[in-house]
C-alpha cells in the first residue's frame, strides 16, 4: 500500500476511480474518465483501480458500492462518492481543488 500514498501524495488532484470489470456501471464511466483526464491534462491525474486486483485497499477504503470515486489532494480525500458521475460534474469539482 505504500505506492498508494505515493499516487495520492501530490499536490494536484488525483481522481482515483474504483472500478471492477464486471460491473455494468464501472465499465459505462470508462469513456467519462477519458474524457475528464483529457479536460485536465497536467493540472490533474485520473487512476482507475481494479477492486478485485486490490482487495486490500479496497477494503481499507471501505469500497461497498462500484463505481466508488475519491479525489485525493496532498495525501487527504477531498471529496467522495459512489455511482456514476458525468464528466462535465466530475471537471468542475476536480477544478474547485487545482
């Protein structure tokens, strides 16, 4: 878990989606999460995380509900929520922390 402090330990914001393959809800916010890193370019960063490639930090994070959306600025959750977002929503909260 050590690398996950250091993805979230930057001074910009960092998007982490947590996201499992076979949820239909999951795989439908792909194509938004595209679009939200493109709109931020270098200001910010969007990781997607696989719950089943990382139980434990799921379970750590206390993931119940997929997709689970955090953003993380210097090593603190900023903000959290589970279900889709849409990327104009998901652009407007991350810029309120750039």
């Amino acid at each position: 878990m050590s690398k996950f402090g250091e993805l979230i330990d930057l001074s910009i914001p960092v998007l982490l989606d947590f996201y499992a393959d076979w949820n239909e809800q999951s795989t439908s916010m792909h194509p938004v999460l595209r679009d939200v890193a493109a709109a931020l370019g270098d200001k910010g960063k969007v990781i997607k995380i696989d719950v089943d490639k990382n139980k434990e930090l799921s379970q750590a994070l206390r993931i119940k509900g997929l997709p689970t959306l955090m953003i993380y600025k210097k090593g603190e959750m900023v903000w959290r929520q589970s279900g889709e977002q849409d990327a104009n929503t998901l652009i407007g909260i991350l810029n309120e922390y750039i």
